[in-house]
C-alpha cells in the first residue's frame, strides 16, 4: 500500500531483517509534470499497491539507487515491461541477468530539473565478506523539497523494536540521520564522502526519506550535516 507524503511524491514499505534486525524498508514513487512515475528502490508490491501505481500515472522507470537495493527491480519490470531500468554503476556485473538500460550518474529528471541525482562517491559498507562499495545514487525532489536516500543514512527511532532500537544506539543512526558504524568502519576515502555530502547539502531540501528508519518531515539538511560532521570536519 502506498502512502502520499506530498504533492506528487509516495512511498511503500515493508517489512525486513538485517542480520537479525528488523529494519524495514521503503520505496519512493514519484509523478512527473508530464504525468510519468519514477519508482526508486521497488519492494514487492501486491495487487492493491499496484493499483495505486496505475492510478497515479504510468511508470517509465524502475530504478536500482545502489548495489544492494536490487533485488525486485526484475519483478517490478515484469509488472511495467515497457518501463526502463535505470541502475547505480556496478550493478550491470553485480546483476548481468537484469536487462538496465541507463547507468546514472549524475544528472536531471523531469522538466524544469524536477529530480536532481547524483551519485554519493567513496562511501563503503562493510558485511561478512569485507568492504564493498554502496555506488549509491542520491534523488532531490525539487516540488516538495525532499532529499531520497537509500542506505547512506539510517533513523531509528520508538516505532521500532527495541532490539532495533538498542542495536543503532550502538552502531549509530538511533533518533540521528547518519551512516551506522559499519560504513564509518568500511570507508577510507573520506576526502570524497566529505565532497559529495557537500554536494548534496546545496539542494533546498527540509524532508528526508531513507530506505531504513522513520522519515524526517522537517530541519533535515541540518539533521544530515550532523550525522556526517565526522566526514565534513576532516581535513581535504
């Protein structure tokens, strides 16, 4: 089920464990002006999510915002087949079965630049098999002044089990919009996050949807410039 956040932009989630921690996550539709959708992250969706799509306008592209977040792109493309499938770079030999047809970068959707993107450079996430790169894809929605991102940033809060709760007051990302331990542990070229994170600290946004956490409705530039001042106060 879809849930409208404002004037053009919704999301969807469900639920989902990560190495034993519900953490849930979320995709973000969005409707153009000339009235095609973008679907950033896809979950799976049932027949009545599907429903709210079509009504909302026709899906054109289905996109896969960094090399972890894939996993219903080929469904959702089965759903919409005439839709086109944007990915972050890599994921074309992460996923050869999935048939992408535009790596982004950095660039603009829509008339009047309506979705600005650009790809978050240097940060890591560090799993069971080491570090690996996120080449995540960060979306402005211009309309309603919010910031999408996937798993650069984490926000637990209350809503959230209490060994959710207890674990990202640990790792970090607990009531404060930052990246958890795992990606400070993982990244070493900081001299890049610090740039980038710049870079999208000069869109106008006040919202900020992530993939994991509760949304931030308000003051979330300044929520995510705290959550990466370790980043932002090095030395270039």
């Amino acid at each position: 089920m879809l849930r409208q956040i404002d004037r053009n932009i919704w999301v969807g989630e469900q639920p989902l464990k990560f190495w034993g921690f519900e953490v849930g996550t979320r995709m973000t539709v969005i409707r153009l002006a000339n009235g095609e959708v973008i679907v950033i992250s896809p979950i799976k969706v049932d027949e009545r999510t599907i429903h709210q799509i079509n009504e909302i306008g026709k899906v054109t592209a289905i996109i896969a915002p960094n090399l972890y977040h894939h996993l219903f792109v080929a469904e959702f493309k089965a759903i919409y087949p005439h839709a086109k499938i944007w990915a972050a770079p890599g994921l074309e030999s992460k996923r050869p079965d999935v048939p992408i047809d535009k790596i982004l970068n950095n660039g603009k959707v829509g008339n009047a630049d309506e979705v600005e993107y650009l790809l978050f450079e240097g940060l890591k996430f560090f799993n069971l098999n080491g570090s690996s790169a996120l080449n995540e894809i960060v979306f402005f929605h211009r309309e309603s002044q919010t910031l999408i991102l996937t798993d650069i940033a984490y926000h637990f809060n209350e809503s959230f089990s209490l060994k959710t709760q207890l674990a990202f007051r640990f790792m970090g990302g607990y009531k404060k919009l930052k990246p958890s331990l795992l990606e400070k542990l993982a990244t070493r070229e900081t001299d890049k996050v610090k740039c980038t994170i710049g870079q999208v600290l000069c869109w106008d946004f006040d919202r900020v949807i992530m993939a994991h956490g509760s949304i931030i409705e308000n003051d979330g530039k300044r929520k995510l410039k705290e959550g990466y001042e370790s980043f932002l106060s090095t030395t270039l």
